[in-house]
C-alpha cells in the first residue's frame, strides 16, 4: 500500500512540473511573438517612419501588443486546463487598505532608490564610455519628446495613463505570470535573476544605459511580489513609483 501511495504521489509531482514547465514554455513563445509583433508595428523599437506619430499612437501601438501578449498567453493555457485567475494571479488582488498602504510605502522606497541611481547613470556614462552615442537612442528619445501634447497638463495625463497601463499589464505579466511560474521550478534567487533579465530586455529600446532602470525595477518588483505574494501591492507600488517621478518632474519643468 505505501509504495502505491509512494508511486501516485511521484506521478503527481511529475505532472505537476511537467504543467509548470509548459507555462514557462508558452511563456517564452508568447515573449518572442511580442518582440516580433513590436519590431514590426511599433516605431520605439524599430524607428522608422515618414512622419513622427503621435503619443496616443505610441500608447495604443504599445497596448495592443500588451493585450495580443496577454491573449497568446490566456489561449496556449486553455489546453492545459490551467485556471487563468489563479496564473495571471488574479487570486492575489488583494483589495485592502492594509495592501493599499503597503504599496504606497514600497512605491515611495522605489522612488527613494531610481532618484538617485538616476542621476547617477548620465555622471557613470561619461566617465565609463565618454565618446558613447547612440543615433538610435537618440531617435528614440527625439520621438517620445515630440510625441507628446504641447499641453503640459495633456502630457502629464497621457504619460499618467501610460505609467498605470504599465504598472497593471507589466505586473500581470512579469511577476504573477512569469515569476509565479519560475517559483515552481526553480530557486527563489534564480527565478528573480531570469524574470529581471526577461522583464529588462523589452526596455533595451531605450539604449542599455536607459534600461538600467527598469532592470533595478525588475529585481525591486520582484522582491515585493515574493515577499509580500500580492499583486496589489507590486501594481500600486509600481505606478506609485512613476507617479512621484512625474509629479518631480513636471515640477522641474515649470520652474526651467
């Protein structure tokens, strides 16, 4: 009788690997289909254009491609049976003014380590590689800034949109999708080492010196997510962290 149990139970766990193994597998299939999706249609990653398009392009370009990622992710887990609350992490919003707080808090921590590390990536660039110039990084940077409404406050409104549509569809997908899945597998430190360096290289259109960043904010939200195991507290500290680098920023803007 126990070497049954033994050996239903070590079918079980087989299955259940093999299942958590094909979520990372469809994950990797629906990441490359993004790259391609992104390189094809959207100006930041391949910049060519006949005339410089608007932000609301750039917003909708950027969300359909989040949406086409989230649907072949939905779509290759239906076969599986897999239950897409509980692997879009669904299950973890946590509706709560304790969690509410507590992303208010690390959004705040979050904020306290990008100022800095931001100011000093320009200071480590000219010391490190002074003769560095990127033409692309610089179309990039020329498109967003002339992307944007002349309005100030249209702008802030749009890159507000933008800052929360990243803060819910990147949390969904990197930390309750990808890193739910990673935790499965793998160690702890490993599963946060790959989903940082996955969640870090869509950024890389930025120039490498740009996506230090979000690389930072890859391991930061990565942490919070695992600590905490809410997807409330990784979203809210995430557009919290933007929103403080907005609000600094168009403050800057009105007294220059």
């Amino acid at each position: 009788m126990n070497r049954i149990n033994k050996h239903n139970l070590s079918i079980s766990v087989n299955v259940v690997n093999m299942q958590d193994i094909h979520h990372l597998l469809i994950f990797l299939v629906a990441y490359a289909f993004y790259f391609l999706l992104a390189y094809k249609i959207d100006p930041r990653f391949s910049p060519k254009y006949t005339s410089p398009p608007s932000f609301y392009k750039l917003l909708g370009i950027s969300t359909i491609e989040t949406i086409i990622m989230l649907l072949v992710l939905a779509i290759l887990n239906l076969p599986l049976g897999t239950n897409l609350a509980t692997i879009f992490g669904l299950n973890r919003l946590h509706i709560s003014c304790y969690h509410f707080l507590l992303g208010l808090i690390a959004g705040v921590l979050l904020f306290i380590i990008y100022f800095p590390v931001g100011m000093f990536i320009p200071i480590i660039q000219r010391k490190l590689l002074p003769e560095y110039k990127s033409e692309r990084e610089e179309k990039v940077k020329k498109l967003i800034f002339i992307s944007l409404p002349k309005s100030r406050r249209k702008a802030f409104t749009l890159l507000l949109i933008a800052s929360l549509k990243a803060a819910i569809f990147e949390e969904i997908i990197f930390r309750a999708y990808l890193l739910g899945s990673l935790l499965t597998i793998t160690s702890p430190v490993i599963a946060l080492i790959v989903q940082t360096f996955l969640f870090f290289l869509p950024h890389l259109y930025q120039g490498i010196f740009n996506a230090i960043l979000p690389f930072i904010g890859g391991i930061v939200f990565g942490l919070i997510y695992y600590l905490t195991g809410s997807l409330t507290v990784v979203i809210i500290s995430h557009f919290t962290g933007d929103l403080i680098g907005l609000i600094l920023q168009s403050i800057m803007m009105k007294k220059g």
